[in-house]
C-alpha cells in the first residue's frame, strides 16, 4: 500500500483525548470517508479505513454515471460516544480539522455517530456541511443538495432511508452468495452482530428475503431463537446506539453471553458492529458457512486465513458495505432520485453486480474475495487517475 497522503493526531486541550484524519488519496482534489467515534480507536485503524474508502470509490466507479469516485479518507475520535463529553469532543475535533473539511475530506456519520449528530456538530464548529468540499465538482449545487436533503427526509416503515440503504447492499451481498451456492434463501439462517443502522437494516432486508434470523447481539449480550427471532419487533425496541430493550423479547427468545454470536448454529454471520471482533483466538468457534463483513475491518488477516482453511468463505467489507457511500453520491450527483424505490433498486443491483463480479475473479485466480476486490480496484485505479488525476 502506498503511504497516505496525510495522516494527523489531534489532541482535545479539555480532556486530553485524541482524534485522528487520514486522506489516502484525492481524486480531483477531494476524498471521501466517514467520522467514527470509539473508546481505543487509533490512528492505524483510521489509516487502514481511509484505504479501504480509496478501494470502496473505486469499486463503484461507472464511466457512464453521474457520480466519478473520490479519494478515500477517515477520521476518528478515541472517546466512547456515550461519554457525556462525547459531543463536546466532537464539536472541537471539527473546529480543529475545519480546513480540511471545507476543502479536501467529505465526511458523514460512522461507527458510533449519527448523521443529525454529525451535522449539528458541524454547524456549531463552523461548517457549511460535512460535505461541503465537494460542492464545486456539482453541476448545480442548489438542485443537488436539495435532492440530498429530501433523499435524507425520506422514511420506510418509520426508518431513515439513509439509514437503511447500506443494510439493503449487505443483504444483498449475501443474497448473490446463496444464489451462487445454489442455497434456497427460505430456511437460511443468519447470526448478525450488531444491530445498529447497518446490522439492523441487514437483518430487516434479509428476514423480508425469507432467511431466518437466529441471533443477534448487542452490547448487553446475544439475543438467540432457533425458530427466528422476530426481526421488526427488535428493531422497534432499540435504542440509538442499537442497544434492544429486553423486555420486548418473547417467553421463547434465550438471553445468552456476550460472545456467543460467534458460535451460533448458522449458514450466515454479519458482524456489523466494531473492528477486530473476529481474531486468531475466538474464530475457531465459527461454524458459519459465510462470513459477511457489514462492519469495517471485523475480521483480522490471520484469522480470515484461518477461516479460508476451514472452507468458511469472508465475504470483505470494502465491497460488502461500500452502499451506503456510493448511495450518497448517486443521490448528490443525480445518478437516482430521492426515491426509496430507486435507491433500493439501483443499490440492489449495483451490489449484485460488485460481488458477481469479486466472486467470479476469486473463483478465476483461485483467490478469496479479499484478494479479487483488491486485483478489481489495481485495473480501475490507473483508469481513474489517468482521466481526473488524484494525489497520493
């Protein structure tokens, strides 16, 4: 990997905590990559997202779309956002890093934050949006960011399409497997880790495709039902953070321990929670037949090793969940319409085409998935730098 184009530290002079922004690279002299908040989070863990956001804009990459792919970028404060000075923290992390948002970093909610949190925050320091280094590249800056703001106003069933765009490409991720594998999606069983917006969305799609949910686990411990847990009622009974209310679950639904997830007797596991869940140690109680990474960077390299050599395939994040990025740019540049259909649909099938096209590769080079994502974006890197240029 080549080295990022710019990497700082930022230490808060209130709480002595630290943030951290990394831009991999700039096409046409902006990047693109979301803002996490998170106790322990680190400058490496923000260097190895900014990479992955590089690769997520190549992927997604259509000469013949309104939307060309930006650099990848991420930022990331070490603060538990449930902290009661997480906000504060925030407020003066962009006060700090304003330059670079109005001119180089596009940024929006990620692990930890929410998009109506980052974007108050955002006035407060001083910003015209968390967006707003890449209005010059709009054709018609008013018409599109209206578009956006409607595309944000949008509800399904009393959820956010926003925050529901990103579960709809994880689901169908997982989809394009099963129908690969020749594997009916009635009956398929599903473990997700996580039930915040992505983990939440994931389990709200699947479960609507006819696969049963048997787990889910948040910070208080996992939630199991072999039967199928009934997905809406979770949903409906979870706090911002993703946190379910346990006295909405039924008499037949098990309360079991934090970390078993992991073993639960399933075909599918998404974890759509933190970085590093999955290491050396704890991936030898891993059944699943398909790892499907909803999070960013769940799985560590050795132990995604060690799972390929058990026959269980991982299915990698900078494809998987790489949705909800490019659905804020079809929508700003005018590529879909603030529409739920629409997004669903363009989203749907531009996911199933993405990981057709990584498996097939993988199965060519007799590679993994990791490996093909990544030959994918080594071919469409230099066509993108050869028509818009970009530094690093």
């Amino acid at each position: 990997m080549t080295t990022p184009l710019l990497s700082l530290t930022w230490t808060d002079h209130v709480t002595g905590r630290q943030g951290h922004l990394v831009v991999d690279r700039l096409v046409r002299g902006v990047s693109s990559g979301g803002l996490r908040m998170r106790e322990g989070c680190t400058l490496e863990e923000v260097s190895g997202l900014a990479r992955g956001m590089t690769m997520k804009e190549a992927l997604h990459y259509n000469p013949e779309g309104r939307y060309i792919p930006l650099g990848g970028a991420k930022g990331g404060i070490d603060c538990d956002p449930q902290d009661p000075r997480a906000y504060g923290i925030l407020v003066r992390y962009l006060r700090a890093v304003r330059p670079y948002i109005e001119t180089m970093w596009t940024t929006g909610e990620d692990l930890g934050l929410t998009q109506d949190i980052v974007d108050r925050a955002a006035a407060e320091a001083g910003l015209v949006s968390s967006i707003q280094a890449v209005y010059p590249l709009l054709d018609d800056e008013a018409t599109a960011r209206r578009r956006l703001a409607d595309a944000f106003a949008v509800e399904v069933d009393g959820i956010g399409l926003d925050e529901l765009v990103g579960g709809c490409g994880v689901a169908e991720s997982v989809l394009v497997a099963l129908d690969r594998a020749g594997v009916a999606y009635e009956g398929t069983r599903v473990c997700v880790q996580g039930l915040g917006t992505m983990g939440g969305a994931t389990a709200r799609f699947l479960a609507r495709a006819g696969l049963k949910i048997v787990a889910v686990a948040d910070v208080k411990g996992t939630v199991a039902n072999p039967a199928g847990l009934d997905v809406d009622a979770l949903l409906a009974a979870r706090d911002s953070y993703g946190t379910v209310d346990r006295t909405a679950l039924r008499p037949d639904d098990l309360e079991l321990a934090g970390d078993a997830w992991l073993s639960v007797d399933a075909e599918v596991l998404v974890p759509a929670a933190v970085s590093y869940a999955i290491d050396t140690a704890n991936q030898s109680q891993i059944t699943a037949r398909w790892i499907v990474e909803a999070a960013n960077m769940p799985v560590l390299p050795d132990a995604e090793e060690l799972l390929g050599r058990r026959g269980i395939t991982v299915l990698p994040d900078v494809v998987v969940n790489s949705g909800t990025n490019a659905w804020w740019w079809w929508t700003l540049f005018g590529d879909i319409d603030a529409d739920a259909d629409e997004a669903f649909a363009y989203t749907r099938r531009s996911m199933r085409a993405l990981i057709d096209q990584m498996l097939t590769r993988a199965e060519a080079d007799r590679t993994t998935p990791r490996a093909a994502a990544h030959a994918i974006v080594a071919d469409r890197l230099p066509v993108i730098a050869e028509r818009f240029g970009w530094y690093r």
